[in-house]
C-alpha cells in the first residue's frame, strides 16, 4: 500500500502557522487530509480556527489535537499513538498535515517517522517552515526587544544565544521550503534581503517563498517527496551541532483564562494590550463571546500586535464562550495577568 505523505509545519508562535493550514484545507482539490494540531495550552484555540473551513478536505473527525505540551518531547506517548490510529482507519486521509508548537524542535517529530509502526505507512513528503517577515527583519523572531532580551538573559548559558534564536535556527535547519509569511508588512527590498538571509542559514536547494495571510499554492507546499526521516543527519538542531541531547522548555509557561460576559471588542482589545504591556505577555490567542454579537470574536496578540476578527456565528450547542490562552517566560504572575484580563 502507497505510503501516505506526511507535511509538518514549523514556526513560531503568530507567524501564520493555521492561516497557512487554513488556506491549504480551503483549496484541498478534491483530497483528503488528516490534521495533527499541537496545541501548546489547554484551550484549542488552533483546532477550532480550522474546523469547518472545507468539510470535505478535513472534517471535525480528522482534526487531532495534542495539548500535553510540545510534541517532539511527547512523541511516545501521543504522537506515534496517533499516527497509529490514523494508519489504522478504513479510509485512510491521502495527506497528513502536523501544525507544531511554536516551541517545537522539528527533528524529533521527523525522526519518530522512522519508527517501524510508522515508516511503513508514512513518510515525511516535507518540513515547512513559516517566518514572520517583520519580526525577522527586526531582529526579533516572535516579539519585541524587551522580550527577546529577557529570552536571551533567560539562557544559563551565556555564550549561547538566546533560546528563541536557536529554536528559529533548528527551523531552518530542518526544513524542505521556508514560507516567508507577511511579506506585505515590509517593503518589496526588505523581502529580497530577508529571502536572501534565510537562503544562506537552510540547507542547499531549499526555497524561500514570499507570501502573505498564508496564501501559498498547496501545489507549491504539497508533493515535495523530500521523505525527511530519511535525510534527518542533513538537518541537525542547535545542541546536536554542540553535543549536547537535552531540550527543555522550563524557560517557558502556558495557562488558560476564562472570562465572563464581554461587553464590546474595544474593551477586550484594550485589556489585552495592557496586560500584554504591564506583563511582557510573549503570546494570546483565544475565542470571546461578545455582548449583542451572534458571531465568535477571535483574538491573536503576539508581543505588541493585536488583532482580533469575527470568524463566523456561535453553534446553537452552548459553545458561547470567552476563553484565551497565554504564554509568557517563566514567572509570569498567572494571576495578576488574569486580572488584568477581568478575570477577577
């Protein structure tokens, strides 16, 4: 039986990872793909972002999501589980998409493609990285000066850079293509210097492509054959390349917060930014119920850019709800953010 192409999706937190899928699901031409969503909290903020976008590409039943934390310290336990279950379908997805945590490295994931129950169905047809162009250009990776300082200070070990940096460095190392995502946001010679400074950090042969919203061809992103689990001594991460094996994540914590009734956008919006501002909040994302509003209000702040979007009216299944979920470094006073928030 053919083996079934497999594509993961890396970047960081808010570089356009679901807007890409997104696009992806709505012009699907007629396949049928199985999502993996890492979900680096305990709200399914991703899940729900892509769930109805194209019923017949990806229906509910082939969206997974894995929230106990970043799948390439959990593959064991979920994630070679569920690429068993999916292999073990009547009708099996003709691709699979993996969206990563933004803390994720990518290499254990491709290596878990070589275990036996895994390799004889899947194969990895390629790694997909997703740059945030601004941020890149600024220097910043995911957020802004402040918070890329208090990354770097955050690393025990000094003579290292910062951890964000060697996670944006594993990225690159690892993948197939590199979607330079909001390109838009900065100018046509900004694009150029930024594909041309990627260009020199990925492997040979590995293309940057401009883009902006995640609006790139399937055709471009699908159907690489790269079969990764095959190449992975080519895309060795930050540590392997000094020797060391561990990967934490202990510099980093994640929690829900749950809110009563909302009563306009503005408010919540501005809330948002002050909390972000008052607690160097490195990332929100969420869902709000807005008073007098039937639709659901999304929400997605990283650093100190906040947006927010009706996406499309509540279900009559009593889903209505205001939940968001926060990341920040380690530290981070939950509670006070909650406040801050109206949480109480």
């Amino acid at each position: 039986m053919k083996r079934i192409p497999a594509t993961v999706i890396t970047g960081f937190l808010g570089a356009g990872k679901t807007t890409l899928i997104r696009h992806i699901l709505e012009n699907a031409n007629g396949r049928r793909i199985a999502l993996i969503i890492n979900e680096f909290g305990d709200v399914g903020v991703d899940g729900e972002l892509v769930k109805g976008c194209n019923d017949e590409a990806c229906n509910t039943g082939d969206i997974v999501e894995l929230a106990n934390g970043c799948i390439c310290c959990t593959v064991a336990d979920e994630f070679i589980p569920t690429m068993t279950a999916l292999l073990e379908r009547e009708e099996r997805p003709d691709h699979i998409i993996i969206e990563t945590s933004g803390l994720a490295l990518p290499q254990p994931l491709v290596k878990a493609f070589n275990w036996p129950e895994i390799r004889a169905g899947v194969t990895v047809d390629g790694v997909i990285a997703v740059v945030d162009a601004p941020a890149v250009r600024d220097g910043l990776f995911a957020a802004d000066p402040a918070k890329v300082d208090a990354l770097r200070k955050a690393d025990i070990n000094l003579d290292h850079e910062s951890p964000l940096h060697e996670l944006f460095e594993d990225q690159l190392r690892a993948a197939d293509m590199v979607i330079l995502n909001k390109a838009d946001l900065v100018t046509p010679k900004e694009a150029v210097e930024l594909t041309e400074r990627i260009g020199s950090e990925v492997r040979p042969g590995v293309r940057v492509v401009p883009a902006d919203h995640g609006r790139v061809d399937p055709a471009v992103l699908l159907g690489l054959e790269a079969a990764a689990e095959d190449d992975i001594a080519s895309r060795p991460t930050h540590h392997e390349l000094e020797g060391e094996e561990d990967h934490d994540h202990d510099d980093f914590v994640t929690f829900p917060v749950t809110l009563p009734s909302v009563p306009s956008r503005d408010d919540l919006l501005e809330r948002i930014r002050e909390a972000i501002a008052a607690h160097g909040i490195l990332r929100l994302k969420g869902f709000a119920a807005i008073d007098g509003t039937p639709a659901r209000f999304v929400v997605q702040a990283t650093g100190p850019r906040v947006d927010g979007w009706f996406d499309r009216p509540w279900r009559d299944d009593g889903e209505r709800r205001t939940e968001l979920v926060v990341i920040g470094l380690k530290g981070l006073d939950a509670q006070a953010v909650r406040r801050n928030l109206g949480a109480g």
